[in-house]
C-alpha cells in the first residue's frame, strides 16, 4: 500500500494545513505568464507573477496603465490563457477553463450590459444562463435590484439610465449568480468625482454584506488605498508588493511602490549600523538597520518637521518655495549638498506658516518615518 | 483673412443640373406609373383613367402563377442567402485578421464584381451538367442560382453590423455562464437581428427583380414575374405590364423603406 511515509501526526498537521490553505485562498496564481506577440516582438504583459488571494477580502490590484493588472484579472476571468503558470480557485485548477464554467464573475470597465434587454433581464443573465428555475432568477434579481437600490429601474432598458445607474446594474447583474470571486476592472473609472467616491463606499458596502472576494483593478492610488485590505502594487508586469494598505503606504519595498502611492522624498545616504549617513552628513537615526554602503532613503512628506535652523541634529536646509494647498503647504527645501526636499505643513488658521523663500530652518523626520527602499 | 469654404452647392448650375438628373431618374418611372391607369390599348396614348389594367393584370392566371414563383423564389434565396451570408459574416468579423482575409472579401463579394451575362451561361452550363447526371428537374435550379447571387447583397448590412457591435458584451455572456451557442442565440443574433432582417429584405429584392440569370436558368414552364413581363413584351405591349411594374415598383418601395429604417435605427 502506497502511504507516505511521515509520522501519524505529521501527517495530520500537512491534511489540515493544505485544508486550511485552500479555505483561506480564494484565488491564487502561480508563477503566471503572459506573453503576447510572438518571437521577438513579444511582450510579457505579466512576468512570473504569483499572488495568494484570501477568502472574503477586499483586494485590489494597483498600478499604472499597461502594467498587467488587467491581464491578471482576465487570467482569472477565463478571458486568456496564461503562456505559463497556473491560476487556482478555491485550490483548484482552472487555469485553461473557459469563462463560462467558473464561478467568477466580472464588472468591466465600460459595464457591458446588454442594449437589448430591460434592467431586471441583464441582472437575472447569469442566472438564466445556468438553467436556475424562473422563480429563484426572478427572486434573486429583485434582491439585488434592492441591493443597489434600482428596484424602480427594473423594467427600464439600460439606456435609460444614467453613468452611476449603469453601474449599479453592472454590479448586480455580477453578483447575481452568487460568485465565489467578483472582478473589477476599474468600474469606477468612467464616473464623475462625487459619484465615484459614493460608489467607493457602495462597493465596500456591498463587499462586506455579501461576503463575496472582490479583486479590484484600478490605477487610482486613493481608491486602492481606500477601500482595500490588502492592496498588490504592480509595474511592468510584475507584481511589486502586497499588503494592507498602511503597509504599503509606510513600508514600500522599493522606489517604484514609494513614488506610485502618494509623494515621497528620496535621498541617497550611506548605510551605517543603526543609522543612515546623507550626502549632506547629516546623520537619520535608523535603529536596527543592519546594513552598509549606498543606500536610499525615502520619506513622506508629512512627516518632515521643520525646526529652528540651531537646534541641534537638525539637517540644515533652505526655503526654496511655498506652495499653498489649503489644508496644508508644500515647502520645497534644498539641502546643503543641493538634493532637495518637500515638507507637507499643516495650515494654520490664518493660512500663514511663517516661512519666508530664502530662509534657514532645520529639518527633523518623524521617528521611524524614514525607510530605506530598494531602486 | 476671410476664408470661404467649398462647397458643391454654391457652384453655378447646380440647382439645373440636380433637378434635371431627378428628372432623368424619376420621370421614366413616373410615366411608367401614370399610364398603368391608361384606358386605351397604348402606352404612349392617354386615353383617360382606369383601374382595368391592375383588375386584368390581377385576374390573370399566368401573372398570378409568375408572381407566386417569384415570391417562393425571392423568400427562400433570401432565407438561404441570409443564413450563409451571416455565418460568412461571423466568420470574416469574429476573429483575429488573417492571412487572406481580403482575398475572402473579395470572394464573397464576387457576384458583385462579375458581369451577370457570366454567372448566368456558367450556371446554365453547370446546372445542364447536374440535370443530365441525375435527372433532377424543378425549380430548385432556380433558387439555387438566386440564393448564390443574393449572398453579398445580404453580407453587407450583416457584417456592417457585426463590425459596429461592442465585443465585450459576448465577452460578459460569456463571463455570466452562457455557453459559445447561448452567447449566440441570447446576445449576437438579437443585437444582429436588424442587420440580418436589412440583408434578407435585400436579398429578397434583388432576387425578386432578376431577368439575366432566371431567363438563363429557368426551364419551361418556370416563368417568374420579369421573366413573363419580357416575354410579353415580345408579343404586344400593353399597360398591363405598367400595372404589374407599377405594382412591383410599390413593393420595392415598401421593402427599401422599411430596410433604411431598420438600418437608420443603428445609429
């Protein structure tokens, strides 16, 4: 008889570990491959990505246009087929499945509801399309029809309706069929500011209600930040960091992830032990980096201080601009060695900082608030 | 600098010549329609109002004999032509270019390229061929030919259509369950219908009104309404055939309506 060959209770803990890991993946990717063009014209739109996806979480794929976060969701929408790799859902294999058979569902960029039908008969397809009974499609659309509030809609053809109707329906007729992973390949793209940021907290309202895993493609690095638990940053075709949100902000791994979500400074510095040497000599106090040689170091914005130009430690610098923002000011600093700098104020009430362009200040970090980033 | 712009209309003469190429269209047809009520024997002479014509033409059992061959003719060269001409269609729009695709337009579309008289003596040729192997006969012949020349005509509009239409919405079935037939039969053909219905009425027109190729075509006994008009014609010329032209003329019409506003609708 053919057994492995491991101790009773070892292999007990593997079977509930690999149970486990497949209850906690809803999608997953290994090792993906896009390639498309042939020879040498081909272009990896996704190179050796893998990303595990949990159950129920809000996750968004984040990164700037032709980065390959649509060709990832369209890997797990069944709309291509990876060159190589393998996409798993629920830990099964689906990677060559058609679109048709898997229990994923997709809210596109441009909503793709069908001109010829009214607004209940888009949301009750995917229903209709799996053979369930009359009763139960014409149950479950007027559910969802109430989930995004369109219930007066129902006989209405989608024409009729506006942007931000459009998309609702576009949501319901995706959730309809209960799918074990809902896609979104930018949704919010197409909508006006105010309503986009409505349907910002709709969607998180509509993922926390159903329970439903939403894999969320956007370029929008608020968006991302936002709504996600866990956000995966991606260029050029591969996928760069994952993590919840706050991670990414305060903790990106390399200059790209630094640069894309939000505004940063970066300085080029000498590692030492515990510390970090700038080009200026000013030291930036780094407890446990345990590192040498050229290093780069990024800070936010708003967690540079200005300081009296003689307080002691302090990294002289001078006032080169002031942008005024309403809540907060953008100064522009130059740095002794001629690096320069942004410091994010906070506006006082009178509007007045207090700088003036030319003056000599002091800049502190933020305890903590320097990283160091890969380039 | 002032700039004037071009235009066709501002050219001397225009108003004269539009009209008068109107006139050189419409007037024959015109004519043809008022003399139908013509009273006398002639076609040139006015000899008052009558309904007699149409009352004769109506009554007359071998223009009621053409005219229905015409009609099955027409509706199943429209029915079969359509049907290729929307799988061909589907099949030139629904993929990525490829090599030759231009050289399978041009195949298509070939009748159109190809002087009738031609098709008309091959088929004659090929059709004598088949008759004399198996010594099949009828009126399939017929249809047969029609069906063949009708398919670019009922191409055109279908692959307009399928050219105009958004992919994604096959894609999003296709994403909601449906099987590669159900994206059909719930998703294309609907949004298609329009396209497929202009191509028909096409179709069914231009079969309708063909003399080369039936007159080729036909064996005894299988006149179709142009068919029996021209061999009329021969014998005695009376306004009787202005009635069945004037009657022809107003389904046509009819038809050509209803298709541009089936294909005004698209936009």
């Amino acid at each position: 008889m053919l057994r492995p060959r491991v101790p009773a209770a070892q292999y007990d803990q593997n079977q509930r570990e690999r149970v486990t890991l497949s209850q906690t993946n809803a999608v997953e990717a290994r090792n993906a491959v896009k390639a498309f063009g042939e020879g040498d014209n081909s272009v990896r739109a996704l190179n050796d990505v893998s990303v595990e996806i949990r159950k129920g979480e809000f996750f968004t794929l984040l990164g700037p246009s032709g980065c390959g976060k649509t060709t990832l969701l369209r890997l797990i929408a069944g709309f291509e087929m990876p060159t190589s790799g393998t996409i798993l859902l629920d830990g099964q294999d689906i990677t060559y499945l058609p679109p048709n058979k898997r229990p994923v569902n997709t809210v596109f960029q441009s909503y793709a509801l069908f001109p010829h039908l009214t607004v209940a008969q888009n949301v009750g397809f995917g229903l209709q399309m799996q053979g369930r009974p009359a009763a139960e499609v014409k149950e479950t659309t007027a559910r969802m029809l109430a989930l995004v509030k369109l219930e007066s809609m129902a006989n209405r053809k989608t024409s009729q309706l506006s942007g931000g109707q459009q998309q609702r329906v576009a949501l319901a007729r995706a959730l309809a069929p209960q799918p074990k992973v809902l896609l979104l390949d930018e949704p919010l793209s197409a909508l006006d500011l105010k309503l986009r940021k409505e349907m910002q907290i709709e969607l998180k309202r509509l993922q926390t209600e159903t329970g439903i895993t939403f894999v969320f493609v956007t370029h929008d690095q608020e968006e991302a930040l936002t709504m996600s638990d866990r956000v995966g940053v991606m260029s050029a075709g591969k996928l760069q960091q994952v993590g919840a949100p706050k991670d990414i902000y305060t903790r990106p791994v390399n200059r790209f992830v630094a640069s894309f979500i939000g505004e940063t400074n970066f300085l080029s510095a000498t590692a030492e032990p515990g510390a970090a040497r700038l080009a200026t000599g000013a030291v930036v106090e780094m407890p446990g980096l345990a590192r040498s040689g050229p290093v780069t170091v990024t800070v936010r914005p708003e967690q540079v201080r200005l300081v009296d130009a003689s307080e002691p430690g302090a990294i002289a610098a001078t006032v080169k601009t002031l942008v005024y923002f309403g809540t907060d000011t953008h100064c522009y600093l130059a740095l002794q060695d001629g690096s320069e700098l942004v410091a994010r104020l906070q506006s006082p009430a009178t509007g007045e900082v207090g700088l003036q362009q030319g003056q000599q200040v002091g800049v502190r970090f933020t305890p903590g608030a320097a990283q160091i980033v890969e380039d | 600098m002032a700039t004037k712009t071009f235009s066709v209309a501002k050219l001397p003469g225009f108003t004269t010549t539009a009209v008068l190429v109107f006139i050189a269209l419409y007037l024959p047809i015109f004519t043809l329609v008022a003399y139908s009520f013509n009273a006398s024997q002639s076609v040139a002479v006015w000899g008052g109002f009558s309904l007699d014509w149409y009352a004769k033409a109506w009554n007359n059992d071998q223009v009621k004999d053409a005219t229905m061959r015409s009609l099955i003719i027409a509706v199943s060269a429209a029915v079969m032509s359509t049907a290729v001409a929307t799988m061909a269609a589907l099949g030139t729009t629904r993929r990525k270019a490829f090599k030759g695709q231009t050289f399978i337009y041009v195949m298509i579309n070939q009748p159109l390229m190809v002087p009738e008289i031609v098709t008309a003596v091959s088929l004659l040729i090929f059709f004598g061929m088949i008759k004399q192997a198996t010594g099949i006969q009828g009126i399939g012949y017929v249809i047969f030919a029609h069906a063949a020349f009708c398919i670019p005509f009922a191409y055109l509009p279908i692959r307009a259509r399928l050219e105009g239409m958004d992919l994604t919405l096959e894609t999003a079935a296709a994403d909601l369950y449906a099987s590669p037939w159900q994206i059909f039969r719930h998703v294309t053909l609907p949004l298609l219908l329009p396209g497929v219905i202009a191509g028909a009425m096409l179709a069914f027109v231009i079969s309708l009104d063909d003399v080369v190729i039936t007159e080729f075509v036909k064996s005894g006994g299988q006149d179709t309404l142009p068919t029996y008009m021209l061999g009329q014609m021969r014998r005695q010329l009376t306004p009787e055939i202005n009635a069945i032209s004037s009657m022809l003329l107003a389904l046509t019409v009819v038809l050509l309506t209803a298709f541009f506003l089936l294909t005004r609708k698209n936009d």
